[in-house]
C-alpha cells in the first residue's frame, strides 16, 4: 500500500527532469543546439523563459547579413584560400 503513494510522488518529481532531458535529446536528434542558450522551453519551467522568444526572433532578423556583405566575405575568403594555397609548399 505505501508503494501505491510513493510511486506517483516519485514519477511527480521526475517528471521534469525527464521531460528537460526528452526535449535535449529531441533538439539534438534535429540539430539545433539550444544548450546554455537558454531559450528553450525546458527553461520555461524554472522561471527563465518569459519573454525570451519575442527578443530572440527580433534579434536574429536585424543580425542576417545581406547579399552583399555575403558576396564580401566569399570574396575576402576567396582571397584568403588564394594566399594559403600559394604560400604552401607542395
């Protein structure tokens, strides 16, 4: 009878943890990287996740880069991969 309690209390307490971790692994298998970011959901339990995704998505349009500033940096890398190649002994 005593376990009748105990295990529904124990499956209470685990049921975050094991719900943070199910979503790591989820996230992992998918490929994002959402670890120390803290912009994951799983934060959302622990008091950290309010307001996150409104700035978050507004931050991450005003930072892509252009077409040109992309052009650029190819070209800048082009002639950086240019120097290396001909510096290198063969």
């Amino acid at each position: 009878m005593e376990w009748a309690i105990v295990i529904p209390v124990l499956l209470l307490l685990l049921l975050c943890p094991l719900m943070m971790i199910g979503m790591i692994v989820r996230d992992r298998m998918s490929g994002r990287k959402s670890v120390g970011d803290h912009g994951g959901h799983g934060m959302m339990c622990m008091g950290h996740g309010g307001g996150r995704h409104e700035s978050s998505s507004v931050g991450h349009e005003a930072a892509a880069p252009t077409v040109d500033e992309l052009k650029a940096e190819r070209d800048r890398l082009d002639e950086i991969i240019a120097r290396a190649e001909k510096a290198a002994p063969r």
